[in-house]
C-alpha cells in the first residue's frame, strides 16, 4: 500500500472544493449534484472510520482500479453513493479482514458489499487471472489405500513410508491393523520415492515440510475471519480464495526455482 504522501497543489484544490461539491460544475446532474463529493471532502468524512485514510491512499485504490469515480470537464474527481460504499467496503476488508488487493478484487466483482447499498460489478477486463490448483484444499475423494496398495503403485520401499511417518510427512490412518493413505498422501510417497533415487531421504524433507507449513500458516492468516463464518456462502467463497492463492504461492515458488536453478547452470 503506497505510504501517505503530501498532496500536490491538484490534490489540493479538490480538498478546498470539496464543500462546495454541490456546485463544482453545471454539467452535473443537478438530482445527483447534493450526493456527489470531492476526494478531498471523501477523505474527511471517512476520517473517523478509517483514521490512516488520505488522499493518496484513496488515489492508490483508483489506481488499482478498484475505484473509479466520476470526473468533471475540469478533471475533478466526484464521488458518488455508490462509489464510498465501495469505498468503505474495501477499507474494512483491509482492516477486518486482512484481504490483499487481488482478493478483494474478486470479491467485490463477486458483488460483495458491506454497506447497504449495491456495488457493481467492473468490467471482465478487470477480474484478475483466476488461478487453480492441481489438487483442490476441500475433502478429498474418500478413496484410501493400504499399505501393500501404495508400495506396489508407487514402487516406494516400506522403510521409505516408515521414515516419512517417523518425520510427519505423511500419517496415514490405522483401520483394523492396517495402514491406510488417503489420495494426496499416496502422491507424497509416489514423489518422494522419485527424489530417493537421487539420495534424498525423510529426514531431507524437513524443509520441503517446514516451507509448507509456512505457507499455509501465512493463508490461514489472510483468511481466517471468512473461514471461520457460518455463513456458507461466504465459507465458500473463502475456500475458493484459498484455493487460487495456493495456486499463485505454487506458481511464484516454482518461478523463484527455476530463476535460482539457472543460475546454477549457467
């Protein structure tokens, strides 16, 4: 989020107009012109909310596109209902919440409003790209498999399986004396029997499981309050934003290996 800066002589200019909103121009709509605000006058009516708000942080926001108010012939900007109900929509995301910019994005193109009044959808131009993981974060198939059953499909050697249990890479979950593995669990061992070719073994696999549990912790955070809603819908909605920003955390890690892997090669 860009830090406050000192508003430049056009910034200040709408703040001194901003009272006088009503009649800052005779080609707006005179049943609209009593509703229409300034950014200046914007940011002191959201002043006791919001106390960090500022004009360069409303200004950020519209360069996001996650504004995008009206403009006089004389380029001044006016602010609708609409407009600082979204507004405080987005705020409180931040503050509540604890939403990135992209999350809040989606979900204000999903409809999200916290105000009573609507908030429309932008264009599709600017939804941002929707990312999705190859395994979903929800319940799994069901579908579980012995011990015998992972060994031969993944050609694991059971002291292989015994190591990463000993590590907490994979439980697994007794059932009448037998050790069963759920999906996911199977194509852990199904990857790391590949790396043991190499040499790698459980106790290698720390740091693969030490970064991952990072990572969720740092999701969990970003969307703890919507995850732990009863309302199902919004419960929903929250997986769904886990489940793309896992993507995007998949993605951007194998970017920064391959970047890092170059730079051994070369």
């Amino acid at each position: 989020m860009a830090t406050r800066a000192t508003p430049s002589e056009a910034e200040q200019l709408e703040v001194e107009l901003g009272a006088q909103a009503p009649a800052a121009s005779s080609e707006v709509d005179p049943s609209k012109r009593q509703k229409s605000l300034t950014i200046g006058a914007v940011c002191k009516a959201q002043a006791q909310e919001f106390p960090d708000i500022s004009i360069s942080k409303i200004r950020y926001l519209e360069d996001q596109k996650l504004l995008t108010p009206r403009r006089t012939p004389g380029g001044y900007r006016l602010y609708t209902p609409g407009d600082l109900a979204r507004l405080r929509t987005i705020l409180r995301m931040q503050r509540d919440e604890f939403l990135p910019l992209r999350v809040i994005r989606q979900e204000l193109a999903a409809g999200r409003s916290g105000d009573s009044a609507p908030v429309p959808a932008r264009s599709g131009r600017e939804t941002p790209r929707t990312w999705r993981p190859s395994v979903s974060v929800r319940e799994a198939t069901g579908a579980l498999y012995s011990i015998d059953d992972v060994l031969e499909d993944t050609k694991a050697e059971g002291k292989l399986v015994k190591e990463l249990e000993e590590y907490g890479v994979v439980k697994g979950e007794l059932r009448g004396g037998v050790r069963y593995f759920d999906e996911t669990e199977r194509e852990i061992i199904a990857a790391v029997a590949e790396l043991a070719r190499y040499g790698v073994g459980g106790r290698n696999l720390r740091v693969f499981r030490s970064s991952a549990d990072r990572e969720a912790n740092l999701l969990q955070q970003i969307l703890a309050p919507a995850l732990r809603s009863r309302n199902p819908e919004r419960r929903k909605e929250a997986v769904d934003a886990l489940e793309n920003l896992a993507a995007v955390a998949t993605h951007l890690k194998h970017l920064l290996l391959i970047r890092d892997l170059r730079k051994i090669v070369r």
